[in-house]
C-alpha cells in the first residue's frame, strides 16, 4: 500500500510540474534523415549451372528545420531525396543456345513540405502533439527488362512512370524529451488528403515483332484515416536555444 501511495504522489508531482514545462519562442528545431544502403549478390559461374547477380545502391537525404513562433508551437520546413537503382542479370544454359536476363531499375524522389505543430506538455519530459503538413513532390521511375537468347527471340521493355503528387496531413504524435536538447518523437498515423497525376509511357521492342509503345496518364484523390501499426514513423531533434 505505501508502494502505491508513493506511486502515485510521484505521478501527481510529473502532471504538476507539467504546467511549467515548455519549449520556448525562439527555439530552432533540427531534424532530419541520412541513409545509404549498397548490396551486392555475385554467383561464381565455375561452380553453379548458371549465374545470377545483383547490385543495388540506395540513399535518403531528409532534412528539417523548424523555429517556436511562440511557446508550444512550432513552424516548419523540409525537403527529401531519395534515390534508388537496382540491377540484375541471369545467365544460363539452355537450347539453341544460352539465355541471359537483364532487370535495371533507376527511381529518383523530391518532396517538400511545411508544416506547424503544437505541443501540450504532460509532464517535465513527456508532451503530446498534432501536426499540420502539407507538401509536393514528384517521382521518376525507370524500369529495363530485356530477354536474348542467340537467334530465337529478343525483346526489350522499357517503362518510364512520372508522378507529381501533394498531400496535407494532420496527424498526432508524442515526444518525449530525453534531455533539454534532444527530443524523441512518434508520430501515430495521420488524417490525409493526397492527390497524384500518373503519366505512364511504355515501350516494347522484339525480335519477331514490330515496336510497340504505350502511352497513359489518370490522377487520383485519396482521402485516408490511417492509425495502423504500419504507419508509425519515429524522429530525433535537436533543439537550439530551448
């Protein structure tokens, strides 16, 4: 029982002190993101029937800036560019002569967004928070896929997608405040209003077969209420002058 007397008076002293806990007019928010990714799979043709390779390179660069137009609330910017290319190559045996594949993907993203968030203070450490964001952004993706084999057959795909697309998002979160500079935060799914224009061209060439090429555009709209477990994303900031 004093145990959870004890508990409990802790608890009530965090939600008192909550008051006071706050981040400050003037202070800057740093965030952002920095990947890089390379995997590599090579078969040794000495020792198998046929080889199989693969090579793929990734990278993100993400970053955000945000100042306290007032205590609690936060204005924002970011940017984001992502980048991901991806080959791969079949060889093998096979009659009249021998086959090989090829795969090669190039895609290559840009978004930016503002956005202002409100935090309430729950205690020293913890706040809850609602974001405000909208953004634009486009894609370009680059799809090759070719099959040869000697005289019978040879044909080539070759896809080109551009998307131009913009969302606005309203979306509640947590942070909590490992320390007067560094914040942890969690984001909990979003209310999202996302419109995309689609433009589609694919080309197709064949040995035994005249070129073809197809040609298509359509746009969406999309309104979503997502709170699911697959859309969860957690951030690290830097506060300056907090």
């Amino acid at each position: 029982m004093k145990l959870k007397r004890l508990t409990f008076a802790f608890v009530a002293a965090l939600l008192a002190c909550g008051a006071q806990a706050q981040t400050t007019k003037g202070t800057v928010a740093l965030t952002g993101k920095l990947g890089y990714t390379h995997n590599k799979v090579a078969s040794e043709a000495e020792k198998v029937a046929y080889t199989n390779n693969s090579e793929n390179h990734s990278y993100t660069f993400a970053p955000g800036v945000g100042v306290f137009v007032k205590d609690n609330l936060e204005i924002g910017a970011s940017v984001s560019l992502n980048s991901y290319k991806y080959e791969h190559s079949n060889e093998q045996p096979s009659y009249p002569g021998t086959y090989t594949s090829s795969h090669q993907e190039d895609t290559r993203e840009k978004h930016a967004g503002v956005y202002a968030r409100q935090y309430k203070f729950l205690t020293q450490r913890f706040a809850a928070h609602v974001t405000l964001s909208a953004g634009l952004g486009s894609s370009r993706s680059e799809t090759v896929n070719s099959s040869y084999n000697q005289s019978s057959y040879s044909n080539t795909h070759d896809n080109l997608e551009k998307t131009i697309f913009s969302t606005i998002a309203i979306s509640p979160g947590l942070s909590f405040f490992a320390s007067e500079k560094v914040g942890i935060s969690v984001h909990l799914g979003a209310l999202r209003y996302s419109r995309r224009d689609f433009e589609a061209v694919r080309k197709s060439t064949s040995l035994n077969y005249e070129p073809q090429q197809y040609e298509g555009k359509h746009q969406s709209n999309v309104l979503e209420l997502d709170f699911s477990s697959m859309n969860l994303n957690f951030g690290l900031t830097y506060f300056i002058g907090r």
